[in-house]
C-alpha cells in the first residue's frame, strides 16, 4: 500500500466562464479607449476677434479659429459654418472681443431686438467724449435753453435737476462718423440704439442741437 498513489482528482474545465472573464477584459479597455479619446476629442468653433455692436454683422476681419471640447453641450458656432455666418447672421447683443461665438449671440433676423430704434445724431464738437467706440453705453443729456428752463423749474436740488435733464442712460453707440463735408470741418454723425420710448425725444433734442453724450462708468473700455 506504500507505493500506491491515490487518484488525482481531475480539473473541470469551464470555456464559458474564461470566455467571459476575456470579454469583460475588453470592454474594459474598450471603456478607457472611448474615455481617452472623448476627452480629447476636440472641435473647430469660431472666436471673435473685435467688439460687435448689437445688430451689425459679423466681419471676417473678427473670426479667429479655436479648438475646445466637442462634450460640453454648448451650442456653439462652428468654424465651418462662418460663411453662412457672415451672410445671413447679426449679432443679437454686444460681442465682447474674445468672446468663443454660440448660437444664442447671433441672430438671421435684421430687425432690432423688440422695443428699440436707432436713432441717428448729428454733434458738434464739445458735446461728447473722445474716444467714443462701438458698443460704448453713452448718457444722453437735454443741454442749452431747454435744460436751463428744466432746471430754473426745479426745486433746487441738484439731483432732481440733472434728472430732469436726463434722457436715457442706456443707449448703445453703433456708429461714429465724421462728417468732413461741411466748410467748419463737419459735424460727427453717431449712430445709437435706443428704447423707442425715448427715440423721439432723442431725435427732437439732436435737431435742435440741444443734446450732449457721456460715456457711462460701466462701458467697455
């Protein structure tokens, strides 16, 4: 009995389960290849190179090309796209140069946002800031016989003077040209987009020369 050797028990073998345990290895590595890859995976988007004013269009001269991650459900503007973009859309609020372009900044409607006009200006020198740029946010003031009349009106206090004088302090410069045709060097047209609710009082004390701008604190600079 000493030489005998007792019986080995033999190893089942299981194909289904090492099957298993390899494809569950694969999906694994597959998993992590997909989440590299997707954190990596980047798209052409269109960045803006200068300040648009609400309503123009967008220049060439403003595209600039960027790269950012195509996983964060943004609604950007693609850089294949920036023909279209050019033809057919407007800015639908102020760009602020730098600014990564999304659809929501952009409008193919050439109507101003509800409740607003665009008012042109004709001033004369002395009655605005130098410096004055697209998408400044300008004060609109009644100067001359009409304010002085606001202002003997009031009650004397400071404050209630300057706001009987006051138009709007809300208004968005579009545009500044100089007009040189005149023999006096010309005046400087400023184009601005107003509430309609003050347009027309706007309009009346620019006729009459009797309106000065002031740049706001807050406006770009």
């Amino acid at each position: 009995m000493g030489g005998e050797r007792l019986p080995t028990v033999s190893r089942e073998r299981k194909p289904a389960l090492a099957a298993l345990a390899v494809l569950l290895i694969l999906v694994g590595a597959l998993g992590a290849t997909v989440m590299v890859m997707r954190a990596g995976n980047k798209i052409s988007v269109v960045k803006i190179d200068q300040d648009i004013p609400v309503g123009d269009r967008i220049p060439t001269s403003a595209l600039r090309e960027v790269m950012v991650s195509d996983d964060s459900g943004v609604n950007f503007v693609l850089w294949k796209q920036r023909g279209d973009l050019e033809k057919n859309y407007r800015a639908s609020t102020n760009i602020v140069k730098g600014s990564v372009l999304v659809k929501e900044m952009v409008t193919n409607s050439s109507a101003l946002p509800a409740g607003k006009s665009l008012v042109g200006l004709s001033l004369k020198q002395g009655v605005f800031p130098d410096g004055l740029a697209n998408g400044h946010t300008v004060a609109a003031y009644l100067v001359g016989n009409d304010a002085a009349k606001g202002q003997n009106g009031s009650s004397g206090d400071s404050g209630g003077a300057s706001a009987n004088t006051l138009i709007s302090d809300s208004l968005i410069i579009k545009s500044v040209k100089s007009d040189s045709s005149g023999l006096g060097g010309g005046d400087t047209l400023v184009t601005v987009i107003a509430d309609s609710s003050v347009a027309g009082k706007l309009t009346l004390a620019a006729a009459a020369n009797e309106v000065a701008l002031v740049l706001m604190p807050d406006s770009k600079n």
